[in-house]
C-alpha cells in the first residue's frame, strides 16, 4: 500500500500504481480530510526531522554510499537509544 497526499490525487497514478500491484491510498482533492494519512505522514515527518538534528545527515558530505549509510545507522541506533533509556 502506498500512502500520498491530495498532490498525487490523478488516475495517471492509481492506474501506475495498481499495474505495479500497489494499492494506493491517495486522499481526493475536494474531500474533507479525515482519511487518517496524515497519521502515517507525521511519522515520517518526525523521523527526518529526528535525521537531521545531527549535522553530518543533514546534508551529504560523504562521497561514498557506503558511508553515508553507516551514519544513518549510527544516528538511527543513537535515535533508538535515546528513547530507550527515556522509557527505562
């Protein structure tokens, strides 16, 4: 299931989409909100926004995927970590 907002509300898309086998979940412009995407949305929202608290992810200095991608996993073990010890 791919979930977007009212931007992506076009048959152009749903039709992409299912030929791929994807169910869309696209909210209709016109409508009155309430579909609850904006739930799922402001989940990853915050994460990015949790990525770019530490500098180095917030833009790409790193040439190499291969490193970049270690520094998401540390900033997403650090991420983790945090909320851990809030909880213990």
């Amino acid at each position: 299931m791919l979930f977007a907002d009212r931007g992506y509300d076009h048959d152009k898309y749903r039709r992409l989409l299912r030929q791929r086998g994807i169910r869309p979940a696209i909210a209709e412009r016109g409508q009155p909100h309430g579909t609850g995407l904006g739930t799922f949305r402001w989940i990853v929202e915050r994460t990015i926004s949790w990525l770019h608290g530490f500098r180095r992810l917030r833009i790409r200095w790193e040439r190499r995927d291969d490193i970049h991608e270690a520094f998401l996993g540390l900033a997403v073990c650090l991420i983790t970590h945090r909320h851990v010890q809030r909880l213990c």
